[in-house]
C-alpha cells in the first residue's frame, strides 16, 4: 500500500473556456494541493493547447 503524504491530495483540473469554443478535445492537468492551506476549489490560469492560449482551469471532482 502507498504511504501517505498527509493533506496532501491529488486534483484534476479542466478548462472552463473549452467548452463554450464547441472545439473538439478537453484540456486537463493533473496537479496535488495541500488540502489544509486550501480547502476551496482551486482555479488557476493555464495554458489550453487546443485554443493556443492561457486560459482558466478549476478543480473537478
């Protein structure tokens, strides 16, 4: 079994913009956060390669 590294969660984040552009495809990352220091959801610019620019993602469960 995997040992475990506390508050520390594992989060999907998903483009909000991609699915209003009716484009084909869907950009995810997958990143951690300390569930702790940030119990909310997250939402963070990033970058989309489907629509060649920064765009923001939030935290799906």
């Amino acid at each position: 079994m995997a040992k475990s590294k506390g508050n520390r969660i594992q989060v999907i984040l998903q483009c909000t913009e991609h699915k209003e552009s009716g484009m084909p495809g869907m950009s995810r990352y997958i990143t951690t956060k300390n569930k702790k220091n940030t119990p909310d959801r997250l939402e963070i610019k990033k970058f989309n390669p489907v629509l060649k620019r920064m765009t923001v993602h939030k935290e799906i469960k």
